[in-house]
C-alpha cells in the first residue's frame, strides 16, 4: 500500500482542484445540522469530528428513484446521462463498511440479479474517507469491527496528525489521484505513521463503556430463532410499545435497503412511471399482502424482525452484519431505542 502526507492547508486546495473535473460531495453545514451535499464551493466542506446524520446512502440508493417511464403500453427505462466523475469526500469508517454491506445486497452474488441503477452511481463515485479520532457518546463501530479506523472500502483515506493528514491509497483510482496531484503529497515517514497507530491504540479505550461481544448476540438471536425460548416475548413487547413506527431509525440507517414500487399514473393510466421508494419494515403495512393478511400487523413481532434483521439475518444473507455502530438510530429515536443496549441486554438473556 502507498502511504503519503498531505499538508492540512494544501487539502483544500487538493479538493479544489478535484472540483474542475468531478462533482464534490462532502459534509456541509445546513439548517438542522451537517449533512452530505454536493458543494458549490470548496470553503463549504464541514470537517467535523462526527458523521452526519443522514448518511451518503442516498447518493447511490435515493429515497425515490425513476425506474422507468410507460405510455401506452410502451417502456422507456431510464438511462443515467454521462456525468462527470463524483467524489465523496470525508465519508467515515462506518459508512464505507455500510457501503460494503449495500454493494453485497445489490449485487449479483446476493440475489442473481445486479442492480444498474446502484452500481451507476457506485462506480462512477471515487471514496476519500476521513478516519475519527473523538467518537461520539452514540457511536460503537469499534464493537460491529466497522471503525473507528477503517481497513478497506476506500480508495484514499485520511488519518490527521498534528499538523498533517496521513493519506493511504488503496485503489487503482486511488493511485491515479495521488499521482495526477503529485505535487500536494509527500511520502510518509517512519514518525507519521507510528503517530497514526498511537492515535488508534489510544482510542480503543473510549468504548469501553459499551462491551458487548456480538458473537454471543448472534448466538442467542440464532438459538432464540430454533427453540422461541431464549428471548421472552415481554422483551420484545416492551420495545414495541416504546416505539413509535414513525420509520426515522430506517431511513436514516446507512444500512436499509428495503424499498416498495410505486406506480404513478395519469387518469386514464396510459402515461406514467415506475417509482422505487425507501420503505419501513417498521410499518405495519410493510408486509401487508393483497389479501390482506399481514404477519407483521404486531409492533412486537414488527420490532423484533428488525432487530433479527440487522444482527442475524444480514450474516446469514450478506456474510456481514447488519449494523455498522453508527448510533444514527439512536440519535434520531424520540424514545432512547439504542441498538447496543438492546444487544447488550440479549448477550445477558
């Protein structure tokens, strides 16, 4: 791997000249709060210490996409125009492992089909990534092995130092940036990177409040699932009564890929298009059939999919799990649903 520094006040300077040739998105500050954007001008790009609440998802996985328009009976899909290149910048160690999570659900190998509207935008999209030193209160991707320093998934990735940021290129694409944009880089030295594993070293410590083992998690959510006597229904119950179904810990998830279709028609329904739209498995609709008949009508049952879902089910179905310890879901729950609490307490069960 190639290791190289990049002088603080020459990364903006790097980033605006990326700009004359690709689309920038980066964390930006807005009403509310930072989120990802695409930036009009470089002095917009936000360095903060966290992650934004909404993460890059959208950019590859919208929360509605056209999927193809019809009139009379004749299809037109939807052929992305030709755009220029896009960079992603700043993106966290835990949102590139939710993208590895999202590259294995919409793939080939997952379901026999690729998806071509995800993998448009994934393979137009360079990853500039930003490992964290000061996690936040919500934060436990150092339990789900997702952060806080990030071992793939990128094609730069930026550690800061004192007065530098150490850079590790870890693609083809990756090795061409560096190399067009040879002059804003140096080669690291011995010290940089021994400074960047002290800084990982000292960071382990700030999760120690939140020790869960996941292995025994799975363990018990697997032998919950065989026998139905590990986990009493009243656990479940009181976390469906506490939730409120409004879908926020869903959508805002890096992770979720669940979606509906949605038909949009004309009165005569002879013009329209094909929507794919974010869904909910929180919803009671959301496994609602024609006939009406619903196996998810109990918020109980409802409550403890999802929790099945994001803990067992992803490494049964992706080899991954589910939940890359964002604590996004938390941030966003007007009743303190924590993930990492509710694994904890089914570790102890």
């Amino acid at each position: 791997m190639i290791i190289l520094t990049i002088e603080r006040e020459n990364l903006l300077k790097f980033l605006d000249e990326l700009k004359r040739e690709a689309e920038i998105v980066a964390p930006v500050q807005r009403l509310g709060g930072a989120t990802f954007a695409e930036i009009k001008d470089i002095s917009e790009v936000n360095f903060l210490e966290g992650n934004p609440l909404s993460s890059a998802k959208q950019f590859f996985f919208p929360q509605t996409d056209e999927l193809f328009q019809f009139r009379k009976g004749v299809f037109s899909f939807k052929v992305e125009a030709k755009r220029k290149r896009r960079i992603l910048f700043g993106i966290r160690p835990c949102d590139l492992a939710a993208l590895e999570f999202s590259d294995r659900f919409f793939s080939r190998e997952h379901g026999g089909y690729e998806d071509i509207y995800y993998w448009f935008r994934r393979r137009n999209t360079i990853l500039i990534g930003i490992n964290c030193l000061r996690p936040e209160e919500s934060c436990f991707c150092f339990l789900c092995g997702s952060g806080p320093f990030a071992r793939r998934g990128y094609d730069l990735q930026l550690t800061p130092l004192e007065n530098s940021y150490l850079v590790e290129v870890a693609s083809s694409q990756g090795e061409k940036l560096v190399s067009t944009y040879s002059d804003f880089f140096s080669p690291a030295s011995p010290g940089d990177k021994r400074e960047k594993e002290i800084l990982e070293e000292k960071l382990e410590g700030k999760f120690s409040h939140k020790r869960v083992e996941l292995k025994k998690v799975t363990s018990r959510l697997l032998e919950d699932g065989f026998s139905g006597a590990v986990i009493e229904n009243e656990f479940w119950e009181e976390i469906g009564n506490r939730c409120l179904d409004c879908g926020g810990c869903n959508y805002i998830c890096p992770t979720c890929t669940c979606f509906s279709i949605l038909d949009k028609a004309d009165r005569n329904i002879e013009v329209g298009e094909r929507m794919r739209i974010w869904d909910s498995c929180n919803f009671s609709g959301f496994t609602r059939m024609a006939s009406g008949a619903n196996p998810g009508a109990n918020k109980r049952d409802r409550i403890k999919r999802r929790f099945f879902c994001k803990l067992l089910y992803s490494q049964e179905n992706q080899s991954l799990l589910g939940c890359v310890g964002c604590g996004r879901c938390w941030k966003v729950c007007y009743t303190d649903i924590d993930i990492s609490k509710v694994a904890s307490e089914i570790q102890q069960k």
